[in-house]
C-alpha cells in the first residue's frame, strides 16, 4: 500500500512531552511529543467528543481532560475508564525539522 505524507506542523512547534492541536487536509489531529518520540492521533476522545490535545502527556499515554480517559500513544488504545474505543493513530515521519503525517489507515483504523 502506498502511503502519502503531508506536513502537520514543524518539530519545534510541538512542546517536549507536550500536544499540539493542527488540521491536516481537514482532520483535526493531536500532535505529541514523548519519549523523544513523536506521535499522532486524531484529536477526539472517543468517550466524550472533546479535543484530546487540550489534556496531559505521560508515560505513553495522553488523557482525556474532561473524564480522565487515557489512550495508548502508539496504538489508541483505550487504556481506562470511562472511554472503551480506541482513538484512530496516524503514522508519522520527521524530515528536515518538519512533522510529516499519512492519514491513510491500515485494515484495522490504524495507521502504525
């Protein structure tokens, strides 16, 4: 399968350990940093409908303001309560300092 790339946003942009909310080609997704690692998903909790961008980095995860859900940084994985659906992860690529995503999903919604 051949995947399209399309820049999110420059490296610097996105806070060590830290979120940054960016549309590309019309999905909102949150870019994270973590770990050294930079991570996409799509900035909606699945429990609630509200921006996942506007919560906490940790440990792998990122969670939910409003309920506290957390979702897995490298599958969405709902990982507590209340939220039991996983959130859609998009691959990422970084290329001369600049954060590439391909919003093309694999069979299973996930693009990793």
């Amino acid at each position: 399968m051949s995947r399209s790339y399309v820049r999110a946003c420059a490296l610097n942009d996105v806070p060590e350990e830290g979120v940054l909310a960016v549309d590309v080609e019309g999905t909102r997704v949150a870019v994270v940093r973590s770990g050294g690692e930079v991570h996409a998903l799509k900035d909606n909790c699945t429990h609630s409908d509200v921006p996942l961008s506007e919560g906490e980095v940790y440990d792998g995860v990122i969670e939910c303001w409003l309920h506290g859900s957390c979702f897995d940084l490298r599958t969405g994985k709902a990982d507590g309560n209340p939220a039991t659906e996983p959130v859609p992860v998009y691959r990422t690529r970084v290329e001369n300092d600049e954060v590439l995503i391909s919003l093309t999903t694999d069979d299973q919604g996930v693009s990793q």
